[in-house]
C-alpha cells in the first residue's frame, strides 16, 4: 500500500474514543455522573459510554453503576436545551384539573425561599363557560424534594 492511501484512509476514520479501564473505573469510583464521564473521556454519545461500562464490567467481573446513564426520571420536570421548562401531563397528577391543551394557561410564582415553583391556572373554567374568575386552581410543585 502506498503511503498516499494509508493517510487517505485514516482521514476517512471517525475519531474514536478509546477505551481506558483505569481512568473509567477511577471516575466510577468518585461518582461522577454520565455527563461528566463522557464530557472528560471526549465521548459523544451514551452508546459508546454504554459499550465502555460493558467491557470494565467484563474485564474487572464487578458490577459498576453510572448515574444518568440509563434513562430519566420521566416524572420530573425539566429545562431543556432550548431553556424551555418541560411538564408533560403525564409526569404530575393534576387531580381533577382538567387541562385543555392549547388553552389552560398558568400564572408562574417562583418562591426562593422554599425552592418551588407555584403555578396558577389562570382559565380554569374556559370548558365550563362559567363566569367565575376567582375558582382558580393551585399546583405547587416542591422542585427541592426531588433530588433524586
């Protein structure tokens, strides 16, 4: 093979992260959280983290956990990459609220002393055609208490 071919296949290759046993388990063992690991071993995505956590279990025969590595709390609300504060009807029990999509709209208060965030339905009666304004509704969502 010539030389030209070598260095044209090599600039073809996507760069890989290399597995390295030892600083993996020494980050396991700090605790450090997926993100993390993957932001100091240069690794783009949770599949190859996967794959590497996979060959240290095999390699040491000990079973290591990573914190985030494995889903999310789909019952937890979010901030996502956009900055946009993420809850799904489905992540709360909203009770008896009945939530109209596209139309129930909320008062946000953010209390800092206590670490929450109290929305206020603002419509609530918009399906009920009631002519009531002071029936509503209260959720207070405690964002402290769930840590984990």
């Amino acid at each position: 093979m010539s030389q030209s071919n070598v260095s044209e296949s090599q600039k073809k290759r996507k760069k890989e992260s290399k597995f390295d046993a030892n600083t993996l388990r020494s980050l396991i063992k700090e605790g450090k959280t997926a993100k993390e690991i993957m932001s100091i071993m240069n690794i783009s995505h949770k599949q190859i983290l996967k794959h590497h956590l996979m060959k240290l279990i095999s390699l040491d025969s000990q079973y290591y956990e990573i914190v985030g590595l494995y889903g999310q709390n789909n019952r937890k609300a979010y901030v996502n990459s956009k900055g946009v504060i993420v809850i799904k009807n489905n992540m709360i029990d909203f009770g008896d609220l009945n939530l109209i999509p596209e139309v129930t709209q909320f008062d946000v208060e953010v209390d800092d002393a206590n670490g929450r965030i109290i929305l206020t339905v603002t419509n609530f009666n918009v399906s009920n055609d009631s002519e009531e304004d002071d029936s509503s509704d209260e959720y207070v969502e405690n964002l402290a208490d769930e840590d984990q």
